[in-house]
C-alpha cells in the first residue's frame, strides 16, 4: 500500500545538511545534496544501524558502524553492488514534500530526491 508522508517545506534540510524525522512510528532521515532532497529509512541494510549521523561526502554517506558506504542518488554500496538503502520517493506540493511509502531499491533504481527551491525561469 503506498501511504504519503508530509513534511513541510520549511523542514526540509538546507544544502549540505540533513535532518532526522519521526513520522508515523519511523524514522526517517532527509539530506540536501546540492539543493535535492533525498529520503532514507535511518537503519542500514548491513545491521541496521543508525545513518543520521553517517559521515556525507558529497552524495556518498558511510555507515557510523562498519564504513560501507551508500550513494544517496542510487541507494547502492559505493563499489559493490547488491545491498541497497530504504529509499522515499520524494515530491513537493505546494508547501509539503510529500514522501511516497518507503520500498527498498533494487541498485540504480529511479527512487528519486526532489530539487526545491525557486522555479526556473520561464523562457520569454
Ligand atoms: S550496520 Fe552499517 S555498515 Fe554495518
């Protein structure tokens, strides 16, 4: 069943940053990577751990208890394919980002962040 999570715009973590959210019993943790936002259950899919307070460089977040590390865009082990993060579509609507039922990617699945912020410019 696909369920919507909203959380408001304004929530949302500036660029380089993130933030740790409770929602309907879970947890769920948002990062801005360069101005999109990415959603991830907070447990990793080696032991469970914790990923709220991994270390990001750029788009690739390493697990605070082992090391793997995960590429935020695709959900994948950086380098070794076949263990996947609990990713969130994201989309916005008007002052919420609505984040769509968690499902576990299958690596270079499309689970995609969305970009907020101003509209482009429209062409004249
Ligand atoms: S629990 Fe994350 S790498 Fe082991």
């Amino acid at each position: 069943m696909t369920r919507n999570i909203r959380i408001t715009v304004a929530d949302a973590p500036a660029i380089g940053e993130r933030r740790l959210r409770f929602v309907d019993g879970r947890s769920v943790v948002l990062f801005n990577v360069e101005g999109v936002i990415h959603a991830i259950d907070d447990s990793c899919p080696h032991n469970g751990a914790s990923l709220a307070n991994g270390r990001l460089d750029g788009r690739v977040l390493q697990c605070p208890a082992h090391g793997l590390r995960f590429d935020l865009v695709s959900g994948c082990v950086v380098g070794a394919p076949g263990m996947c993060l609990t990713k969130l579509v994201v989309e916005t609507s008007s002052a919420n980002l609505n984040t769509l039922s968690p499902h576990r990617t299958a690596c270079g699945d499309s689970a995609t962040g969305v970009t907020i912020g101003p509209s482009p410019a429209a062409p004249y």
